[in-house]
C-alpha cells in the first residue's frame, strides 16, 4: 500500500502512518487482530483490537475502490474517450458516491428511452433545445419528424427524453438533489391496503412519517421488516416542489418555448430518474446505518454474554424443565462429560413430585454433585422452587441458566457428533450444564444469531453480522485462552492462527498421544508451523506443564526475557512465578530491546502475578422473588429482583421471573440522560426493577430503575 493510502487511512482513524504502516504489514504477513493487538505493542504504538479492526476494514475498503477505479478507468479507455482530466479526476478520487458519478456518463446502459430517441436521430434536437437560443423550436422539431418519429410531439418529446438523462448524469444535479434528501427527507410508512388486520402488530406504522435523520436504527429496522412482510409500503422524499424549483433555475435559462421544455425535462428526470436512483441510495445508507447500529449493540450483548461469569469445573446436575414431557436431568463430571441421564415429573400433569425428590437427592448424593443447573425455559420456575425445597447432603447452589439456542445446538451436527446415541432432550440438559460451567466454551458451538442477545439480528446484512459476530467470538476466546488439553475442536478454531483444518488436527493428535506437556509439543501437531504456532502458543494454555509459563499468557518468544530475570534474582523460572516479592523486584527498563519493549514487558510483568488466571469475573447466585410465577401475579409499584436478559438500543429487558421480560425504556434507566444503555447495565446483570405498567392482553411489562435502590 502506498504511502498516500497510509496517510489517508492514517487522517481517517486519527493515527500516526507508522502505526498504520506497521499494522498494515503484520496483518500482510498473516498476523491476526488479537495477536497483533497482544503481542506486537511495540510495532503499532499499544493499537488495541477495535482500532486495528479499523485499520483492517479501511485497508479492505480502500482496496476494494482500487479495483473498481481500475474497471472504471479500463471500460473508459476503451471507448475511447479516457482523456488525461478525466483519467486524473478518476485517480484522486476517494469517494465512492462521487466516483460513481463520474463513471454516470460513460457508464454501458442498457435500453432507455434517452438511447431509444438517439436511434431516431433525436440528440441534435435535444442539443438545441438545451441550447435555449431557437426561436421556433416546433418548426425545428418538424424537420426531425421523419421514420419512426411520426409528430413534433414525439420529437419534442425525445429530445426532452435525451436531454432528462443528461440531467441525471450531471454531478451537480444530483448533489443538488442528495443535499435535499440529506436536509429534509421524510420517511413515511403507509400500511397495505386491506393488510390492517393480518399486520396488526405493524399498528404503530400504519401512518407514520418523520424525518430520515431523526429515526432511530430499532424503527427504521422495525418499519423494513413489516415491507419485507407485505404490511407496510414506505417512501423518502425531500420537498418536492422546493427541489424542483432550484433545479429549474439550474437548467432553465430561458422563458422561451425552449426553456418551457427543458423545464418539462427537469421534472421528467427528477421524478422518472434521479429521485428513485437517489431515495434508493439514501434508503440503502439509511439501512446500512441502522445495521451497523443493530449489530454493534449485539456485537457488544454477545461479547458480554460469552465473558459471562463461568463456575468452573465442577459437577453439575443440570435441568431441562418441562411439564407434560417431564423434566430432563443429567449429571456431569468435572469437564463436562455426561455420566447419567433420566427424566423425572414433579409437575403436572403426572405431578410424581415425592419419586423427582427422591430421585434428585439420590442422584446428588451418587455423583456428589457441587451445583445445579437449571434451564430458564417452560417450567423454570416450578423447577428452581421444587428443587430449592429438597435436603441434600451438602451445601448446594442453585443457579437458572439461559436457554437461548440450546435448542439449535442439541439439534445440530456438532451435538450429533458429540452424544450420537441421545436424543435432543439429553443434549439440551448437557448444553445447559456446560453453560453453567463455561459459558464461552459451550456457546462458541452456537451459530451466534441463535443466542438471542440481539434485535432484528435477521433484518441486517447477514455477511456483514457474520463477520462482526464472529471477530467477537475469536476476540473472547483469544482475550480467555484455552486449556489445549480440554478444549473442543469449536472452542480451538477460534484460536488465533488455527482455523477448523488445524484444530481439528489438535484434537486427533491429542487423541492419540495423550495430554501435551508443553508448547513446544504443539509444533508437532500436523501442519502447525513456524507461523501458526507464532499466532496461537501464546493464547493456548497447558496448566499442569513443567513450565509454568505455558500456563500463562506470556508468548513462547518472550520466555528469554523471564528466565534471564529470573537468572538475575538467582532463581528458577517457577520460583519466580511463585514469589511476589521477587517480581518486585524487577527493574523493567534492563530488559527492553530492540525488539521487546516496555508495553510488552509490562504485559509480562502482570503475567508473572496471575499466571492463567481467568480474566472473568465470579458467578454469583440470583433469586426471583417467591409467589412471581406468571403475568398476573404483577401489580404496578412492585420492586422486584430480575436480571437483565438483552440491551437494545432503546433499552434493556430484565428478566423477573414470569417467563415474559419486562422492558426498561432507556429513559427510565437512570435520573440523568442515557445515551447508551450499556453505560448503566449490563448483560446477565443482576438488578432490582419497578414495575409500571403491565399489559396481560400484549404480555407487556415496563419496568424501572429509577430512584429504586440497588445492592
């Protein structure tokens, strides 16, 4: 990339051109955004992985205007009418709207009425009309009345036709228009015709308009799903007779007949040509807006959702509720592997609640359980209060765990893979335990739409959420680390540097030779090379390995570093680790190179502290509050215990044990203005809400945090 483009991408995300420079030819060598962010500090100046995304996505961008420039310039060029202006213009030109516009004119089109009146010899009429100097423009029009052009109207009307397009194709015509749009334009939504009552749930946009810039990402995704369903039928437009009116004094300089069609050709090209083009543009950035929006609020959820607190590696009786189908409960080991399953039926209909007790005490007792699990689906709440009654023989807590996709993942192939001789029921209980134990594990398996931490996540560009999800997968799973031992094939494809091919390589290979023992096994994993090794080592963790940095995240590169200090303090690598009062002592500033520097020196420095220690904070237990089962059990007034379950961008909903989340509006979030609901809440949170307003008929609740007390 040259040293322009750096400059521009450099001015664009307010960095300096080395920091991009240097980026630029990691990411060129195959580095990937969480190693360069974590391991080369020193080359970007401490760029953390949102800023390096950005200088990957422009550098994308850039590329991509390269490659339609060079199409441009070619497709010009051969007809033979690229002149060096023109070739110029093209080549210092970075907008992608203005480029477009440039290339209008020479642009191949198919069929138009403009090219339909040019066959009939019709362009210098239209040239002279545009002039605005012919006197008697219908005895000039008689002389084209000839073949196929049987009257001065459908001469005069050709020419109007030619001369409509040429205003289309005019730069300054159609920034005249997109300023308008850009100004004014109002989007309305009308409803379809005898379409009322089948899209009732549409009602709030059945006649509904307000300025394009006003409306908010949630409406306008909102709004484009009830057109993609038929309901609705929506416009954006500017004022029409004020634009009309600047483009008339634009092109009509003449009270002549002349100037009276060309002012016919101005409304013509306005309706029939640049307010469609333009209305598609502006609804296309409008939607392009709203998806960034869509998916950087559910970027965000899902990257709060897997970091969520994880109890470890413990056993777990886990619970899928139910009631006619019964409850379906499974024990797990420590790791996660499935030891017993069974159903029980506490509830109704077959209500066998003293044969579910005796059998969940017994199975406590025979797998020496250490928590239970519970699904949050149906029954949840008659599930979480028959168990919290029963007596065991040990302390036990009891925790209710998100359902959300556990029902995509039992079906999918990975969990037929896994458990091929269960049904789904089994694998939704195994799935829920394994959440409750390591939430980023287990939701890496699913497709991440299917989490349910998002909105309208099936309205927005769906390469563009992939993408966007997926960096968050890899971005947590990186931030984390894996236990290499332990870790599935799902959970190590997100590794930086691996990839399916490589992880599941990881796993055959350590199937058939046990545990690794260190790092430096891994460069015997088939096709982990010099380079993939570089990537992943340093985020792949071996907890019981003679090296105690290859539990840690200090990268293999830098294990000099540490054995020369701990040479220093005449001490062993693990005594190092071991010892507070020796890391003390420390003097950074005697190891920093020309290679490694103080940011990454730090970096180790913390390491050494907290070798492997998981950055993600504890679990703690909730409870609901006793007697709220259902809808109706609300009154308004109640302060209840609930835990937030989804943030939008209007607000978050909080979960208070009804089985139906209850909203809080971002403006009743917090006494104070609330841009950003995430500045006050967040995801799996645990929460006391006001309830205000309860809606049994919609399955409605508003809620509040407002001047309600917090623990």
């Amino acid at each position: 990339m040259t040293p322009e483009l750096i400059q521009r991408i450099a001015g664009l995300l307010n960095l300096s051109p080395v920091q991009v420079k240097n980026t630029i030819d990691l990411l060129n060598d195959g580095a990937t955004v969480p190693f360069i962010s974590r391991y080369r500090k020193e080359r970007t100046g401490s760029l953390d992985e949102v800023q390096i995304g950005r200088i990957k996505d422009e550098k994308a961008s850039l590329e991509e205007l390269l490659k339609r420039k060079e199409t441009i310039l070619k497709t010009i060029d051969e007809q033979g009418q690229l002149s060096s202006e023109l070739k110029s213009r093209i080549e210092t030109c970075f907008d992608a709207t203005e480029l477009e516009d440039i290339y209008l004119p020479y642009k191949p089109k198919r069929k138009t009425k403009a090219s339909i009146a040019r066959e009939k010899g019709l362009e210098p009429l239209a040239k002279i009309i545009m002039k605005q100097q012919e006197r008697d423009i219908e005895g000039r029009a008689m002389t084209f009345v000839k073949g196929e052009v049987e009257t001065v109207e459908d001469a005069l009307a050709g020419g109007r036709d030619i001369i409509a397009e040429w205003i289309n194709e005019n730069e300054k015509a159609r920034n005249m228009v997109r300023r308008a749009f850009d100004i004014g334009a109002v989007i309305k939504s009308k409803v379809v015709k005898s379409k009322e009552e089948e899209g009732e749930k549409y009602r709030d946009y059945f006649d509904w308009e307000e300025p394009l810039k006003r409306c908010p990402s949630h409406r306008l995704l909102a709004m484009r799903r009830g057109e993609n369903e038929g309901f609705l039928r929506l416009s954006i437009s500017p004022d029409e007779a004020g634009i009309l009116e600047r483009l008339d004094r634009f092109f009509v300089r003449s009270e002549s007949d002349c100037g009276r069609q060309v002012s016919l050709a101005v409304k013509d090209s306005y309706k029939r040509l640049l307010a469609p083009f333009i209305e598609t543009e502006f609804a296309n950035a409008a939607k392009l807006k709203a998806d960034q929006e869509a998916i950087r609020v559910f970027a965000e959820n899902l990257r709060q959702l897997l970091l969520a607190a994880p109890l470890g590696q413990k056993r777990v009786l886990a619970i899928d509720p139910g009631y006619r189908t019964g409850c379906k409960v499974v024990c797990l080991d420590a790791q996660g592997n499935l030891l017993h399953n069974e159903t029980i039926y506490p509830h109704k209909p077959q209500e066998e609640t003293k044969q579910a007790a005796r059998k969940i005490t017994s199975l406590v007792s025979a797998y020496q359980v250490e928590a239970i699990a519970i699904g949050n689906g149906t029954a949840s709440r008659e599930t979480e209060h028959f168990i919290k009654k029963l007596r065991y023989d040990r302390e036990l807590k009891v925790f209710v765990v998100s359902e959300d996709g556990a029902s995509v993942y039992s079906a999918s192939k990975v969990a037929r893979d896994e458990f091929p001789q269960y049904d789904v029921t089994v694998r939704g209980a195994v799935s829920i335990g394994r959440r409750l134990m390591d939430p980023l594990a287990e939701l890496v398996k699913i497709d991440p739409k299917s989490i349910g931490v998002g909105q309208y996540q099936h309205d927005v560009d769906q390469k563009m959420l992939k993408e966007s999800l997926d960096t968050v997968v890899e971005s947590a799973v990186n931030l984390v680390g894996v236990n290499v031992n332990t870790a599935s094939k799902h959970l190590l494809t997100y590794i930086s540097g691996l990839g399916p091919q490589l992880a599941q390589n990881l796993v055959d290979y350590r199937k058939e030779n046990g545990a690794f023992s260190s790092r430096k096994e891994l460069l015997k994993v088939p096709r982990m090379g010099a380079k993939a090794f570089e990537q992943a080592a340093g985020f792949l963790r071996i907890p019981d390995a003679d090296n105690p940095l290859d539990n840690s995240a200090v990268h293999p590169e830098s294990y000099r570093v540490v054995e020369r200090m701990a040479g220093d303090l005449k001490c062993t690598v693990a005594e190092l680790v071991a010892d507070k009062s020796l890391q003390e002592k420390i003097h950074l500033e005697k190891y920093a190179d020309g290679i490694i520097g103080i940011p990454t020196l730090k970096d180790i420095q913390a390491e050494l502290a907290k070798p492997g220690r998981d950055p993600r904070r504890g679990i703690k237990v909730f409870e609901f509050a006793d007697g709220i089962y259902k809808i109706d059990d609300l009154q308004v007034g109640m302060i209840l215990p609930g835990i937030v379950t989804n943030i939008t961008k209007f607000g978050a909903f909080v979960d208070v044990g009804v089985k139906q989340d209850g909203l809080v509006h971002i403006s009743q979030l917090a006494d104070r203005f609330v841009s950003d609901p995430n500045e006050v809440v967040k995801l799996h949170q645990h929460v006391k809400v006001k309830v205000t307003e309860v809606d049994i008929a919609r399955k409605r609740i508003q809620l509040s945090l407002k001047d309600v007390p917090q623990d």
